[in-house]
C-alpha cells in the first residue's frame, strides 16, 4: 500500500479546504451553478436524479482496511449505509447532502484518501489489473507505473480543462487483466532484449463511439514514459475538439488523423522533451517502489489442506475453483469476494460488510485489498492454510458467491434508479438475470461468460465488450434495451498480440444482433442466447465468446427472434381465446 509523504498529505489537506470555501460561497449564492460545475466535478461531486453522488478515488484499486473502515463510517453517517464499487476501481456514494460533502472530504484526508479528479474534463483515476504485485505472469510490478502516474498527472496544470475526460490503463502482467484495448491510453509492460519498455495503445474506449485502441508505439522505454505520455497528451490537447462533447475524446481525433498521422505527432511532438526533466530515473522509481512497503510474507505460511476441505464440501470446493487465483509467493493465494450475490445490485457493500471486510483483511490478508474493475474486491496475500476459515467467515457475510467468470458476475452501472443521465434502468435487469441463472450446476455448465449492463450509451457498465451487452435505450419514453454480442475486454488468459498487432489487448466491440427488447424480455433473451450457445460448442472446453467468434452472430439471432415471435403469438391466441 502506497505511504503517504508530507507534500501528499498537504496537498489532500489544502484541497478539502479550498472545496470547503467553495462550497460555502455556491451555498451563499456567491457562486452561480456554472461556476461552481466546474469546481465540484474535479472534487468528484455530481448531481445525479434523487440526489448528489460522491465518487472517492481508490488509486488503482488498493484499498487498507482503515480506509474501508472509514468508507463504513462515511456511508452510516452521511449516506445510506451502502457504498458502491465502480468499474474504475473507484466507490460512489449515491446520497450524501451538497453541504455535508466538505465534511465527508475531511474525514477521508484523514486516512489518505479524496475524491480528487474523479470526474470532470481531466485524467481520471488510473487503473491496473487486481493481481498487481502478486502476479506469477508479471513482468513489472504496474502499482509502482500507476503511483507515478498518478503523482504526474495530479494537479498537472496543462492537463487540467482537457477537451474531455481522459483514462489510463496499466498491464504489468503477459497477460492483459487490465482491459488496456478499450482506454484512451493502454500501457502493457514489455521486455526488449533485457530491457523493460512499454506498448502503447491509444483512441480505445467506449460510450457513443466504440472503439478498440490502436498501437501507436510498441516500445517505449520506461525512462521516457511520462515523456512519451505527455506527448500525447499535448497532441490531444491541441487538435481534441472542444465544439461537440460527442466528438471530443482521443479516440475521435486518432480515427480521424488516422493511427500513422496520430503516432507522428506524438513523435514529433515527443522528440521536443525527450530527456527532459520528466524523464525518470532508476533513484525515482525506486523512491516511489520504496514507498510501498514489502509484504511480510511467512517462510512456513502453513500446511494447505484446502483440498482436503473441498473434497467433503462441494461448496468449498466451487469457492476454490472459481475465487481463488495463483500467487507468485509459494503457500499463497489471491481471494476474490463476490460482490454478485442474486438480489443484490453488482457492486454495492453494505457499511456492516465493509467493517467486516476490514476485520478480515486484517486477519487474513496483512490489512489490505483491491477493488477490481469487475465491481468485486479481491484479498490479494492469504495464506492457502487459511482458505477454508476464510471461505467459512466470506460465507456468512454474503460475500462468498462461486461467479467469478460467470454469467451471474454481472457488471452494471447504477442506471435509471440513480442516473440522469440513463435511458433504463440497469439493476432491477442484472437481478432478473441473476435470478434466472441462479443455479450453481447450470452456471457451471454454461462456463464463462462476461455480462455488462449499461443504462445508457455512455457505457459505464461497459457492454460493448462483455461477451453479451446488454444497453438500455430509450423509444417513445419507454425503456428498452439493445443486446450485442462478442465483445470482450482483453484477450482472456492468453498473451497478448504479438508487437506487430494493432488491435489494443485483444479487446473487441460486441455487434447489435436486432432490434431491441421489452425489459421483461431481458431474461428470456439471455437464456436463448445462453442455450444456443450449448447447442452449438463443440465440446465443454468451448467457451460463449470463442462460440462467437468461430460461428458469427447469426445463429444466435436466428434463434432469438424465432422464440420471441412464437412467444407474441402465443400471447396474442392465449388473449384471443
């Protein structure tokens, strides 16, 4: 976990200050709501339907228990006794009150936390992949590239009134679990002839326009990342446009430049202060590692009778398959807690669940933990002895589902209940799903399987890339919902592309099978698109996306839109007789 230095914690400090004021003279009328729009969204306040929402930064996800203990505090207090993870590693609260968010702001400086940049037209919190230091794949250990990041782009006065919101990502690993492809810059760590270098993706995201990044270098030397990303980012800054939000992100500029004519500007651009004063040297990226202090791993973490356990509990014993993850360090394991339990909207935790969370993470994971960009929290360090207490402890909290990787580990944004900005509703959809799907043995069979739910076309809840999208649009003031298919976030367990590869991570943009469906529809959907599927693999190993990909789309749309018609005709008999 990053230590806070005295110039971090001063500059967290001043800044709840300043907000602190602002917030009085928009409260006295001495500010208009123009003015202060600005203001309030690089502090991470938005007006959303019912209320203002708050989203605190969670840099690259790593969270310590006495900041979840706080986040607990925060949400009895001030909220509704519940937070929510976002797919920025980041928590929102949904319903704290205009004049009590000063007060919210103060209480996380005090255990090194704020909601600095967490919204507004500047680069946002960047994110990395959940194993992060931890990893056996891992080239670099990416927490040590997102600290630097981070210090870099904070307050960075050139980058502050972007043409608009601006995203990072950073894969350490061989293989991406970052989602690099779809940001508008992705950084994969890359060894060249023993030295460690990075590629860079950039033009990726999603929302009204979807698009996979394109690699504009595949190597930059680590002592000239911030060079090279600054060169990126004045390109953008210059030629973003600022006259149409719709058209305003990198990925509009590098589709219309072109990747080429977009890469010989960074280089031009790049070559006016490449080896200036940004660029790093070994006493600087040690100085930051430094500051994430060794985790005490035991020499003789205990004997790990977990396969003893699973054999006489099968419960257990899909917990183990489907929430654990290798560890670099023998003896070792990473937890995944699932925040997908059936009737519970994806990725909200109860303030009695964080405490917990904390008590536990303290127990069994030296007093840390990571939120993932998948809306679930992960324990990175438990001793593979202690699986089974672990598990048992999860269990009794709700916390335990076996879905990671599953169609009920759904991803969704808040939606209609909390968003102005959505067309539908995105919660009450995840539930019928999941309550559809709720049967461990059929989950099972079906395999993975990514499902992203997004109220609207700004794609916080990401579905262009789950394996099946689901969209909520809007027809006549009534909500609707667009399904896709074949997207993904990255290319899966496999390495990624080779070098000379341009499609960022081996993300894909699912495609639109039709035309839209009925919210009591959804589920109905999904499952002919899930039977389908079984009807069509070859052989279990066969997963939904690789399904996809080698038959196409028609199939599936074949089948939907047959079961819907025969389903509005049997409608239409049963209310004729």
């Amino acid at each position: 976990m990053y230590q806070y230095q005295p110039v971090d914690q001063l500059l967290v400090d001043q800044r709840v200050a300043q907000f602190r004021d602002q917030t009085r003279r928009f409260l006295n009328g001495q500010l208009t709501e123009d003015d202060f729009r600005t203001l309030r969204l690089q502090n991470g306040l938005y007006i959303q339907r019912h209320a203002p929402m708050l989203r605190v930064a969670v840099p690259y996800g790593m969270l310590a228990s006495r900041q979840l203990r706080t986040l607990a505090h925060i949400a009895r207090k001030w909220d509704r006794g519940y937070g929510h993870f976002s797919t920025r590693q980041n928590i929102q609260f949904n319903w704290p009150n205009l004049e009590d968010v000063p007060d919210i702001l103060a209480e996380l400086a005090k255990v090194q936390m704020h909601a600095i940049q967490t919204s507004g037209n500047d680069i946002r919190n960047t994110t990395t992949d959940q194993f992060a230091g931890i990893a056996p794949d891992e080239i670099v250990n990416p927490l040590v590239w997102c600290e630097l990041i981070r210090q870099w782009s904070t307050f960075h006065p050139e980058f502050a009134f972007l043409p608009r919101k601006f995203k990072i990502a950073v894969s350490g690993a061989v293989a991406d679990r970052a989602a690099v492809g779809v940001h508008d810059i992705g950084l994969q760590a890359v060894e060249r002839d023993g030295e460690i270098g990075f590629r860079v993706w950039v033009g990726g995201g999603l929302g009204r326009t979807p698009l996979v990044g394109q690699l504009i270098n595949p190597f930059v030397p680590w002592q000239h990342l911030l060079t090279y990303l600054q060169a990126v980012l004045r390109v953008y800054n210059l030629h973003g446009r600022r006259d149409n939000k719709y058209k305003a992100r990198i990925k509009i500029l590098v589709k219309e430049l072109t990747p080429q004519v977009f890469a010989e500007e960074v280089e031009r651009e790049w070559q006016h202060n490449k080896g200036g004063r940004e660029t790093l040297t070994d006493e600087q990226v040690r100085a930051i590692a430094d500051r994430f202090p060794a985790t005490p791993y035991a020499a003789d973490p205990g004997a790990d009778t977990s396969a003893g356990h699973a054999s006489a509990d099968p419960r257990f014993a899909r917990w183990l398959q489907r929430n654990t993850h290798p560890h670099k360090v023998a003896g070792y394991a990473a937890v995944t807690l699932s925040l997908k339990r059936t009737g519970v909207p994806p990725g909200d935790i109860t303030a009695d669940q964080m405490d917990a969370v904390a008590d536990l993470a303290d127990r069994y994971s030296f007093g840390e933990m990571r939120v993932t960009h998948e809306q679930n929290v992960v324990f990175a360090d438990v001793p593979r002895s202690q699986l089974h207490a672990l598990w048992k402890a999860l269990d009794e909290l709700g916390l335990a589902t076996p879905n990671v990787g599953l169609l009920t580990n759904i991803i969704a944004c808040p939606g209609g209940d909390f968003c102005a900005l959505a067309n539908a509703v995105s919660i009450p959809v995840a539930e019928a799903i999941q309550r559809r799907f709720d049967d461990l043995d059929y989950l099972y069979e079906i395999g993975e399987l990514d499902l992203n739910i997004s109220g609207c076309i700004n794609s916080c809840g990401h579905h262009h890339v789950g394996h099946i999208g689901i969209l909520g649009v809007d027809k006549a003031g009534e909500e609707w919902y667009q399904v896709t298919l074949g997207g993904r976030q990255n290319g899966g367990a496999k390495p990624l592309p080779d070098i000379a590869s341009t499609r960022g991570g081996g993300a894909a943009i699912g495609r639109i099978i039709g035309p839209s469906f009925a919210r009591g529809e959804v589920a109905d959907v999904v499952a002919n698109l899930v039977e389908t599927y079984l009807d069509l693999r070859d052989s279990d190993a066969e997963r939904f996306i690789d399904v996809v990909e080698r038959v196409g789309i028609e199939p599936f749309k074949t089948r939907v839109y047959a079961e819907r018609k025969q389903a509005k005709a049997a409608v239409a008999e049963a209310a004729h007789v």
